[in-house]
C-alpha cells in the first residue's frame, strides 16, 4: 500500500490548489465571510451539485441570484413563498429550494447556524457525522412543511430520505468544505466537526479510481463503499482522509491512466 499512498499523496497534491476552486462549486462558499452566509451557500449549492460541471456552476449563480445574494438575510426574513416554481438545476426546482429554505430559516431560528445545530443533534459524537445530520436536517425540513401554506409534495431534491444507506455524497462533499481547515481549496469555517470525523464524498469519478487503485471492492457507490474506502484512506491519513477527494476525484474527472504510476 505504500506505493498506492504515494501516488495519492502525489495526485493529492496536483489537485488540492487553489486554481482547483476555479471551477469547483466550493468557489460560491468561498464567496462569503460570514459564517451563516458560508454554511448556506455550501448546503444548498451542494445539494445542486450533479451533472456536469458547467451547468453547476451556471445554476449555483441562478439560485444565489434568487437570494439576493445574501443566503443568510434572505433565509432569516426574505419572501420565501416568493421563489417562482421554474427550474433551478435539472430536476431541482423553486419548490424545492423553498422547501429547503423554509427548513433552513427554522434551523436558523432555533440554533443561530447550521454548526450549532450540528452541535445540538450530537454530529460531534457520532461514528458517522453526515448521516446523523442529514438524519436530522431532513426531520426539521419535513416537520416545517407541513404548516407551510404550499406544502411540497413529491420527492424533496434535497437530502436523500433514506439516508442511511446512501453515500450522501454532496452532504459529504459540503462538510469537506465547510470542516477541512488547510487553507487551500476548503474553507475550515466549522469546529464542531474534526477533519478525522469525515467521510470520502463518493461519486462515480472517485469510485472508479479508487477500483482501479484497488482501494475499493464493492460496486455500487453507496454507504457502504464509503465505509469501505474511507476506511482505508483513514489508515494512510488517519487525521485528514478526505485530502484524497482531491486526488480520486480529479485523477477520475481528468481520466489519468493510473495504471502508469
């Protein structure tokens, strides 16, 4: 395995730059000072991150412009039911961003941030941080619906509501984010949360690398495959595993022939 860390420290270290934000949706949280203005904007550009790259990025700037770009204002007093209901990102819409924003404007209201809420529902102590907050994320937001005067019905777009079993990779992706401190391409704004605690953000490109690497056994891209290959990026970086994003997403992203190294 030594072998295989080096060329993860090496690929790690090609990625993990700052010219990476450029084109990375982690550019919008990166926008902000504040820290509610930063946990907003990573939990909802996250939950749009799917598809290709550029309509991403196209579509994170759409629905900040739908704030005002001011997510933390616009969460605690904008017009919600304002939002029209045209498309946002593929199948996300604006009754979906509502139905987030109603949610997050109640995590808000009782907690102050979305890190204290964290704190609150015990992310800190948990074996598995992402899931027991998306666990929790999704009770809020569904229990605040339901005295909406529009209610969504139909699959939220959010969260996954089967959590448990998913590998939740864009709440994974926005923790990244929001938890790893380097000062590089991540933001390190939260501390409720330790970089150790995280889990690889697992999606096609990085899972794909990660079998031909040989880090990874199990086919499908869910909870249990991020168990698995977190697991072993933990053993090579046991305080920081998710640094390997960078490498087995962007070796993935950039199809590198990694049987050459």
């Amino acid at each position: 395995m030594t072998d295989i860390k080096d060329t993860l420290d090496g690929l790690a270290a090609r990625y993990n730059v700052p010219s990476f934000a450029d084109s990375d949706p982690v550019q919008f949280p990166r926008q902000f000072d504040d820290l509610r203005d930063i946990e907003i904007t990573a939990f909802l550009v996250s939950i749009i991150s799917w598809g290709r790259r550029a309509m991403i990025l196209r579509d994170s700037e759409r629905l900040l412009q739908l704030l005002d770009r001011q997510p933390y204002n616009f969460v605690a007093g904008g017009d919600i039911e304002s939002i029209p209901d045209s498309n946002i990102h593929r199948t996300f819409f604006g009754r979906h961003l509502r139905y987030a924003l109603r949610g997050l404007r109640e995590i808000y209201r009782s907690h102050g941030s979305l890190e204290a809420f964290a704190r609150h529902i015990g992310a800190d102590k948990s074996p598995a941080p992402a899931w027991t907050l998306a666990n929790a994320v999704n009770a809020v937001f569904a229990d605040t619906d339901k005295s909406a005067s529009n209610p969504l019905t139909g699959p939220t777009r959010c969260l996954p509501e089967k959590a448990d079993s998913s590998a939740l990779k864009r709440l994974n992706m926005a923790l990244r984010w929001l938890v790893r401190d380097d000062g590089i391409v991540d933001i390190g704004c939260w501390t409720v949360i330790k970089p150790a605690q995280l889990s690889i953000p697992l999606d096609v490109h990085s899972g794909n690398t990660a079998r031909t690497l040989g880090l990874l056994s199990r086919k499908a891209n869910d909870r249990r495959a991020v168990d698995e290959l977190t697991g072993v990026l933990r053993s090579f970086r046991p305080d920081d595993p998710t640094i390997y994003d960078f490498a087995l997403f962007g070796a993935g992203e950039a199809g590198e022939n990694l049987n050459s190294n």
